[in-house]
C-alpha cells in the first residue's frame, strides 16, 4: 500500500491562482500528501504574477494562451494536454477551482481517466445559463463530475442539496479567497507603480474600477466606461484607477472610452499585494469581477458591481454589495449616491465576511487526509 496521496492541483487564470495558492502551501505542508501543480497558463502574465507572489513553481505548465482564445480552443486545448500530464502522473485525485474553462475542461479530462474530482469553490448559481457565461454552465458542469464538494457558503451547500448532491459530499469550508486575502492584506506594504506611488490617499477619493466578463464584451462595457467617464468630469475630487484586464477585446474599449480622461488612469493589472492595498485605499469599487464581491466587503470597501445577477449575493443582503446593472445611467447614479450622501455610504462601508474565517485550506486539507486514508499504512 501507498504511504503518500497524490494530489493534483490544477488551475490557470489569475482568480484561480489566487484563491489556490494557500490551498497548495497547505498541502505541501501536510504529511501523506504529495502534491503536483499543474497550471494551464489559460492566463500568462497575468498567472505568472501570482505564482511569483506565492513563490510557486508548477510541476506542469500547459502554455496554452492564445491571444484573443475563444473557449473552444481553450477547451480543446487544456481537454489534451491534461490527458498527456494525468496520463503520466496518475494523480489519486485532482482539485480544480471555480467556473472557468480551465476547471471544466481539467475535470472532464480526469473523468475521462476515472480520476476522482474535488471541486473548489462549488455550489455558486445565478440559475441563468448564460449569465456569467459560460461560467454558470462551467460551474455546474464540474460539480456533476466532481465527487468532493468545498462549498464556500450555507446556500451553496444548500444549492448543491436541492441538486441531489449527497449530503456526505459536500464540505462547507468558507473561500480560499479570505485564506489569501488576510495572509497578503497583513503585511507591511508601500506602492512601487508611479501611478500609484502618486495618488494623494488621504486627499483625494478613489475609485478602483474593474472589467472583463465576456457577457458585458460590447455595448455593455461601453455602457459602464461611459458612466465611469461621467463621473470622472463632475467629480473633481475623486481619481479613477484602472488596472485593465489583458483582454485585447477590453483593451479596445477602454482605451476609446477612458483614454485621456482627465482624473482617470488606465494601468497594467497589478500584482495582488498593491492590488489588494489598492482596493484597501479605495473609497468605493465598480467591477464586474467575482472575487472582488468577496474582498470588498471584508475590506469594509462598498462595491458596486456591474453585472445583471449575481452569483454571489451573501454580500448584497449584507448590504456592502449593490447590483447596479450595466446602464450608463442608473451606474451613474448608485456612484453618484455613494460620493454626496455620507449616510449611504456609511450604510454599505462596514466590514463584513460572509466568505470565509481564513481557515478554508485547513478544512479542505482536513477533508482530503480523510478521505483518502486508504493511502496510508496502518
Ligand atoms: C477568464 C475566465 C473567466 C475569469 C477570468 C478572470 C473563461 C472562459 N473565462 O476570462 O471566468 O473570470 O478569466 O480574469 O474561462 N490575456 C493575456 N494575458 C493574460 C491573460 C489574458 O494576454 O495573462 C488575453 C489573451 O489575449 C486572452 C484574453 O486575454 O486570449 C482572454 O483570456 P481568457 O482566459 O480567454 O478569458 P478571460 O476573459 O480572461
Ligand atoms: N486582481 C489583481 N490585480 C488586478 C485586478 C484584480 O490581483 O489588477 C485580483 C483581485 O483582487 C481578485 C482577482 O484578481 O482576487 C479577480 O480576478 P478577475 O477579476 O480577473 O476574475 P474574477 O474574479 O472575475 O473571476
């Protein structure tokens, strides 16, 4: 008999990475635990900034990004270099994240080998399969191949139940993302970016807006940069910063809409500790992105995110999140709230966590050397 369970770890985007990082650190600590990093590089600069930040080297490193990939080719292309990389290192298991096609198309290959599957982050819905699309369709897709699911939160577990997931296989352990976010949030910290290093904090307000989701591609995202542009003009005493996404689709976009606007400063993305310090100076966040649903609200930071539905609304019955949608107008507006009514604002600016205590990689690791004590000698 085997003393050691093999775990693979597998993701390749930039929110992946973040909220994976402490989990492989935990593993890699934990006795009767082997663990091999695989990233499909779905993202590249943006994967590699994280993987230097937690000082992780992959044992795997599928390359496979491709400007302006569509999800096909993603697919296709991590669904075959995971048969070559599972072929070779016959994991016990493999642990993948979230919603992108990096998770599906990983899991589908281990299926594929009869390797079982734990799922990271399970039991989000909007129940709209094309809202965030494809990561609904992705996120379900995974939790039916998976075995284990670590959901973050009571209604993602409660989700998982009414889908007719057994009771026995769901853990809820909170998000890997808070793991993260107190583990870089407590450290000493100054800004390097010119950018940044210039920006009076205490003087001026600050609005960190982020982009990307491929449903707001288009006349949506013209919609959101249009109010942030709106805003920027009347409010003189507030600095936009930007960190765009590498996208080349939002790129183009931003750049027509953004570029030049007085008080608006488009920058590269950001490493996650000045983007974390970032959004800890910010007086209010405008996204669209999932994590930041989670951070902001235990960063007492209000967020308005500008999206249609969420998948995330733990934070928004808390009341530090608001769905402002993707009309130039109304976004306008709920911004505009926030900046001249001290009362709102006080109202959304509370710190609070439905996401998580810090301790998700250690219940998740619990669960694994559990489960897989068929793995070690008695
Ligand atoms: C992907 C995920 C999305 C996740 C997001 C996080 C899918 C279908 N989408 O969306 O769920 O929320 O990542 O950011 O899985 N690019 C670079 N360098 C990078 C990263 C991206 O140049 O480091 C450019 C490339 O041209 C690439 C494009 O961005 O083709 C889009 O990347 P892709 O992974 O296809 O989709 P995202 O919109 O980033
Ligand atoms: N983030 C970062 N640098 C940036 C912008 C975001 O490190 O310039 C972090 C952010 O704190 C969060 C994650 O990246 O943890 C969000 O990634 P993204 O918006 O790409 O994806 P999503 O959360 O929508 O899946």
């Amino acid at each position: 008999m085997r003393t050691q369970q093999r775990i693979m770890v597998v993701f390749g985007t930039r929110p992946e990475a973040i909220k994976m990082a402490p989990l492989v650190r935990q593993l890699k600590k934990t006795e009767g635990i082997e663990t091999i990093l695989t990233v499909t590089a779905q993202h590249r600069e943006m994967l590699d900034q994280v993987l230097d930040l937690f000082e992780l080297t992959p044992d795997h490193d599928l390359n496979v990004m491709k400007p302006n990939q569509s999800v096909s080719q993603i697919t296709t292309n991590v669904l075959l270099g995971m048969e070559k990389v599972l072929t070779a290192e016959k994991p016990d298991r493999i642990l993948v994240h979230g919603d992108t096609t990096t998770t599906f198309a990983s899991a589908l290959a281990a299926f594929y080998q009869k390797i079982p599957v734990g799922h990271i982050e399970a039991g989000l819905r909007t129940y709209d399969r094309y809202s965030p699309y494809p990561e609904e369709m992705n996120r379900v897709l995974t939790g039916h191949i998976a075995d284990l699911h670590f959901a973050p939160t009571i209604r993602n577990v409660n989700n998982l139940l009414a889908e007719g997931v057994p009771a026995a296989k769901i853990h809820q352990t909170g998000n890997t993302v808070i793991d993260a976010l107190l583990d870089v949030a407590a450290k000493p910290f100054a800004f390097s970016e010119e950018t940044l290093k210039d920006i009076d904090f205490d003087g001026r307000r600050v609005i960190t807006v982020t982009c990307h989701r491929r449903e707001n591609l288009g006349e949506h995202m013209e919609q959101i940069f249009s109010a942030i542009r709106d805003l920027s003009y009347n409010f003189t005493d507030v600095e936009v910063i930007y960190p765009v996404h590498m996208n080349p689709r939002v790129r183009e976009i931003a750049d027509r809409i953004l570029r030049g606007v007085e008080r608006v400063h488009l920058i590269e993305p950001l490493g996650y500790q000045p983007f974390v310090n970032l959004m800890a100076r910010s007086y209010l966040i405008i996204t669209d992105s999932g994590g930041m649903q989670e951070e902001a609200p235990a960063l007492g930071k209000p967020v308005l995110v500008v999206r249609r539905e969420t998948e995330r609304p733990e934070a928004v019955e808390a009341g530090t999140v608001k769905l402002a949608g993707t009309n130039r107008d109304t976004i306008y507006r709920m911004a505009a709230e926030l900046l001249t009514d001290q009362a709102v604002y006080d109202q959304m600016a509370k710190a609070v966590n439905p996401y998580g205590d810090g301790q998700a990689c250690q219940r998740i690791v619990r669960v694994l050397m559990e489960n897989g004590e068929e793995y070690h000698e008695f």
